[in-house]
C-alpha cells in the first residue's frame, strides 16, 4: 500500500556552484512531489556532524564537512506518496558514476562527494532529517 512520505534533500555546494538549483527542484516537482520546506543555510560543524554522525570518525569525514561548508546549501522538505523511493529513484545511487542516466546524479556527478544531493534513505530518517534543519 502507498503511503504518505516526508523526505529531506541537501541540494549540496556543487550543485550551487553549477547553478542546478533550478534543475532540482523542476525534476521533484515534476514527479509530483510537493516542496514544503525551502531554506538556503550555510552549514556548521555541529550540524555537520550531528547530519553525518553515522561517518563522522571515518578518515574521510574532515574533507565532507570541508565540502558541505565551502557555499551556503538548499535545504527542501518533500511530501508525497513514496516520497523517499521516488526521491531515492530521482537522485540515483550515492556514486555518482553508478548512476544512471536520467537521474540527478547520473546526469550531473562523476563522484562519491561531489554527487549534487543528499536524500533520506529511509521513512524513519526522512522525519528525523527535515526535524534536524527545519526547527
């Protein structure tokens, strides 16, 4: 049975600096998913940290959080049946040479952490995430 899903995207520095903002959101809204929360932020350790605890004594962590920090990001709240799936399917695997064509990275990464988005992974995170950055 379809249900009703919240899902938080980070629309990440990468994607600002190619201007893909537009792009983005066109894509999400043209599946039907509806933007509830909107806010352009620039990231804190803390945040950082917290947003990426399950990696963040990985030896890779220092230069992410350098990434997530060098513009300000698009935070956006969605809504939708499937949500997380749907924007799961949208944005395509974390690699973004994995990716296929068609999707948000497919079409625009060639790398792991420069892969234009962040997107829930679960419902359950879908919730916690858009509490994170939307108080």
């Amino acid at each position: 049975m379809a249900s009703h899903e919240r899902s938080l995207i980070i629309i990440k520095p990468d994607a600002i600096q190619r201007r893909l903002f537009g792009e983005i959101v066109k894509r999400l809204e043209n599946k039907g998913l509806k933007i509830i929360g909107t806010k352009m932020m620039t990231l804190h350790d803390a945040l950082i940290e917290e947003h990426y605890a399950h990696i963040k004594d990985k030896p890779f962590f220092p230069g992410i959080r350098d990434f997530m920090k060098a513009t300000p990001v698009v935070v956006l709240a969605v809504e939708g049946i499937n949500a997380v799936s749907a924007v799961r399917l949208l944005v395509g695997p974390t690699k973004g040479y994995e990716a296929d064509a068609g999707s948000i990275r497919g079409d625009f990464s060639m790398s792991t952490q420069s892969n234009i988005v962040h997107a829930s992974d679960s419902i359950e995170n879908g919730e916690i995430e858009i509490k994170r950055f939307f108080k």
